[in-house]
C-alpha cells in the first residue's frame, strides 16, 4: 500500500448534498463543507459547484487550489470511467461524464489533478478501510438507507450492484426502485419497506415486531434472512471476513440473527469465518476514502 502521508487529496461524497473535504493522508483537514440540493441541482452544475467548494475548502487550510494532487467524487450509481452510467436518486446526471467536466473546470487554473469519480459506497468502504486502520485487509460496508449500498475496498472491475442482487424468485417480491423482480432492496429499502406496509412507516414495522406482533415480526426475520442470502452469495464468489453495516436502518440490524441466518446459508469449511459489524460512518469517513481512492489510482 503506498504511504500518501502529507499528500494533499480533495475528497466529495455526493448523496443528498455534497460534501468536501480537504484531506491530508487520510485526515480531513479544517472542515467537512457540505451543500445542499444535489437531487434537483442541473447535471452541468455538479463540476462546476463542488470546484467552488474545493476553492473554499483549500483557502480554508491555506493552500493554494493547483497543490490539490487529485480529486476523488463518490457518486450514487453506476460510475464507469468517470461516468455516471445510471443514478436512481440523482437521474438527471445519468450520462454525466462527470470526472470529464471536474477536469475541464480544474484545467480553467491550470490545474492538472487527476479526477476519480467512483461508487459511493465503495468511497464508504475505502473510508471504513482507512478509520480501521485496515487497508491492507478486503474491506466489504453494506449501507442502508433508502437504498441498499455495498461497497468494497479494494476497487474491482464490475458493476456491483450487489443491492441489486436476487435473493428470492418469488415473483410477487416486485418494490425495487430498480423495477426488478426479487432484489434486495426491494425488501430491505426504506423505500421499498413503505411500498410494501402502505398503512406503517418502516419505524413502526421494525417496533411493532420487537412486541411480538406475527405480521411485521415475519417480515423482520426476511429483512434479516435477506441481507444474509446476500452477504452468503458474496462469500460464495469472492470469500469469507469481515461484513461492515452502516447506514440510518443499520439501527435495524441484529447482529445475532444476521450471524446465525448466514451460518446456516454458509457450510463449506473454507468459506467460514464471516462476521457483521455495525459500525457508524460519517460524511467525513466518506471524504477521506473518496480522497485516498483518487490517491491511490493516480499512482502516487
Ligand atoms: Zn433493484
């Protein structure tokens, strides 16, 4: 692993507001700066706004913009050589080749910072990495929020929407915001938790089955059985360690149960040894992988 300590990074973690960071090594330095709106901020805006920011964030900790040495953007979606292939919360920058417009904007100042624009969850994961003081080890971080988020560190080639992964054939399993049949986030997203108990938020579902209530109390035992089908299939193609669990419906998880269901799913003796940790994460965490990403794949 290279030592970038000293190295000056921008990191920007993109979800429902962007936030910026300056980070030296794999700190943050001053603050985390964060702008609203990105959901209805025009695609060409995207570039244009977060270099303003890295402007401010820079002139913050008393450095000039052109010493950044790379930039690193998390991005909700499919990211493909720094283009936003397809966003489902952010559709208007599908098609945004969005590491092409940081580059046109830094090179207005004649800056030549390599741009990297990945996975946000696999920014989360580089974080996570990092925050463990883990990144020589695979670092694997699920993410549940309205979406499902799985992100992995190191990067691979691939799409990895692995909250895209079937884990049932039951063809009535149909409340992916994706519009697949069976998917994982179709039982464990929040959005897909409100579509399915029309009359209950997800809060209530979740406290209705801690009192023993048979209805929500079954569909908790599937959010679980579900996120352990997942994680088993990981495990099958790539290999057994540590599974991080972050997000605002990680609250959700018990870890005894997620155990005990992927056990279960999980026999053959080389494949053994997994875990779940839950673990909470911050902009900041997500910063600092964004920045050590871009960091590592400029090959300094
Ligand atoms: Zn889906």
């Amino acid at each position: 692993m290279a030592e970038n300590n000293g190295s000056i990074t921008i990191g920007v973690m993109a979800s429902d507001h962007i936030a910026v960071g300056l980070v030296e090594g794999h700190r943050v330095r001053g603050k985390v700066h964060i702008i609203e709106g990105l959901p209805s901020m025009p695609a060409d805006s995207i570039a244009p706004v977060i270099y303003d920011e890295m402007v401010r964030v820079s002139a913050e900790a008393g450095i000039d913009v052109n010493a950044v040495q790379a930039v690193g953007v998390g991005f909700p979606g499919i990211v493909r050589n720094g283009v936003v292939q397809e966003s489902p919360n952010i559709q208007q920058a599908k098609g945004l080749d969005l590491a092409e417009s940081m580059s046109c904007v830094l090179g207005r100042v004649n800056s030549k910072a390599p741009v990297l624009v990945l996975n946000d969850a696999d920014a989360m994961a580089a974080g996570v990495a990092a925050a463990m003081g883990s990144l020589e080890k695979l670092t694997r971080v699920w993410t549940l929020g309205n979406g499902i988020g799985f992100g992995r560190f190191p990067r691979v080639q691939g799409a990895w929407e692995c909250g895209h992964m079937v884990i049932t054939i039951d063809p009535k399993e149909q409340f992916c915001g994706c519009g697949g049949a069976g998917h994982l986030e179709g039982i464990m997203g929040y959005r897909a938790m409100r579509l399915r108990f029309l009359d209950m938020e997800p809060e209530e579902v979740f406290a209705g089955a801690r009192l023993g209530d048979p209805k929500t109390s079954a569909f908790v035992k599937m959010w679980h059985r579900a996120l352990a089908a997942a994680t088993a299939n990981l495990i099958h193609q790539d290999e057994p360690g540590k599974f991080y669990i972050t997000g605002p419906n990680s609250i959700y998880v018990e870890t005894a149960l997620l155990n005990q269901y992927l056990h279960e799913m999980v026999k053959m003796t080389p494949l053994q040894g997994s875990v779940f940790e839950v673990i909470p994460t911050s902009d900041e965490i997500a910063v600092v992988g964004a920045a050590i990403s871009a960091h590592l794949a400029a090959g300094a």
